[in-house]
C-alpha cells in the first residue's frame, strides 16, 4: 500500500520547532508570535527596509522573507512566487492489540507513489498518523479535513478497520514550478528562502544556513561555509523566480482535479493487474 525508505528519518518537527525558537532566544533574538507583517517598505536612503502590520513598524537592515506557503497578500512579489498547497494530517485512536498491522508496528515511515500523495506512520500507542495533500478549500473546516483523511486512509488499507480521528491539523505548503526551493536575494535588503515543495523539514534547515552565510559575508563566516557547499538553487537579484506559480494558483483546483483523476486511473490499472495476476506472483512481489 505504500512505499517505505530504511534510510529515512523520522523526527517531531514540534519539538524541532521549540528547539530552534529556544536556540534563537538565547542568541539575543526577539519572537513575535501572531504578529503579521502587512508589508515590506525599502528605505533606498538608509540602505534597510521597514516592516508593517497592523499596530506596529520596525526597522531592519535585512530581511528574510521564509514563511514557505504561508504568504500574505500584502507580501508581493514574494506571494507572486509559490503556488500554495493546503496540507493535512490526523492521528487515530489507538489500534487495538488484535489488529495486524504489519511493518507499521515496527514504526516505518511510509508514503503513496501518487501525484497527491499520502504519508503515514503508526506512532506509540498505536495510533495511525496519516498525512496528505489537499485542496486550499478544506483549510477552513478541520471536521473535513478529518473526514476526507480517514476515507483515504480506509481507501489504502481496505482490510483494516480505522479508528477514529482523535485530532486534525493542516497548514499550507509552498510548491515552486519545478518543486526546486526558492532561496536567493531580491535585492541589497530583501532575501527569500521558500518553496521546499514538502520537504521543509530537512531543506528549510540548510537553507537558513546559507542565507546566513550570504548576509554575514565570507569573512564573518569562513568556517560555517567551509562545512557547507553553495547551494546550487541560490539566486542573484538578477535572476528572480517566475511569478507565473501566481498564474497556476487561480487554477489550482482544475489542476488538483486533473492529478487526482490520473491516480484514479492508476489505481484501477493496479487492481486489474492484481486481479490477473496469479496468487504465487502476488506473494513474490510482497516479498
């Protein structure tokens, strides 16, 4: 039912995230949480930039913009560059001990090979964790959410009873053209990392490294940069991203309906197969 790599790593990006918030913390950093900014202001004279919202204005030498899908309206062009990608995920409660749940129990890591993937794991307490894209339209109604990713977890595992969904959450994520990140500099004060295209836990890391070695310079930064390569997806203010993803965007639905319509097809193709295939070359093919 899905595919699994014995090389891959599983972590808890909430306890990554608090890790990461504390380390900043005790660098000197200030954190603002729920704090919107509303635009980015170039000051030409004094060689910075001026952030908005909707109660404050503060001043900075650089900025950068890594919020991935989650991009204002008001953020342009940045906004211009990402399409987003609504993302969700539930955990179960727990499988009774009499349910077989084969490399699961083990805690693998697994996910589909469609253009709309489903990514899932069994956690402890033997509680599924079942993750997948979807569209935008579901973000503001968890109880869908929640619905939509027990069927499709019930569609994959037909011979195993679900449990319910005991908790939902989903976000958006930032898909660039050709699913490459997004990291370069706009101009002498505005840097962009974005559009980790679903892989922002590992990517988003090496990214803020070489924004960083880019801001500090060579010199302030000689030792980090030796332990990291340049990146081959940085760009030049002279060679910005396309804002054609803004294009794609209004017709994320037709595209979503188009991608889920070809792993129907797939998926139909995989059962007739199945369905011809003797019982001995089914057990190989597990095997």
């Amino acid at each position: 039912a899905g595919l699994a790599d014995s090389r891959s790593a599983i972590l808890n990006p909430a306890n990554l995230h608090l890790a990461l918030a504390k380390a900043a913390l005790e660098s000197g950093a200030g954190l603002s949480e729920k704090t919107e900014v509303q635009a980015i202001e170039t000051v030409t004279e004094a060689g910075g930039v001026v952030l908005r919202g909707e109660n404050f204005s503060t001043s900075a030498q650089k900025v950068v913009v890594a919020t991935n899908g989650a991009i204002g309206r008001s953020l342009v062009p940045f906004r211009d560059f990402l399409i987003p990608v609504g993302s969700f995920v539930m955990a179960t409660a727990p499988f009774p001990e009499t349910a077989d749940l084969g490399l699961l129990a083990q805690g693998t890591s697994a996910s589909t090979a469609f253009r709309f993937p489903h990514y899932f794991r069994v956690i402890e307490g033997r509680r599924l964790l079942f993750g997948g894209r979807a569209s935008l339209s579901l973000a503001g109604d968890i109880g869908k959410c929640a619905e939509w990713l027990h069927q499709r977890a019930a569609d994959l595992f037909p011979g195993l009873a679900i449990p319910p969904v005991v908790a939902c959450w989903g976000g958006r994520l930032g898909f660039s053209l050709d699913k490459s990140p997004l990291l370069g500099r706009l101009d002498g004060q505005r840097y962009y990392a974005m559009g980790c295209s679903g892989h922002g836990v590992p990517t988003s890391l090496a990214m803020a490294r070489e924004v960083a070695c880019r801001i500090l310079g060579d010199a302030a930064n000689a030792d980090m940069r030796q332990a990291l390569p340049v990146s081959p997806f940085w760009r030049e203010a002279d060679a910005q991203p396309s804002r054609a993803p803004r294009i794609v965007s209004l017709c994320l639905p037709l595209v979503r309906i188009g991608y889920q319509a070809l792993d129907s097809f797939d998926r139909t193709v995989d059962r007739l197969r199945q369905a011809s295939m003797p019982a001995s070359a089914i057990q190989e093919t597990v095997h």
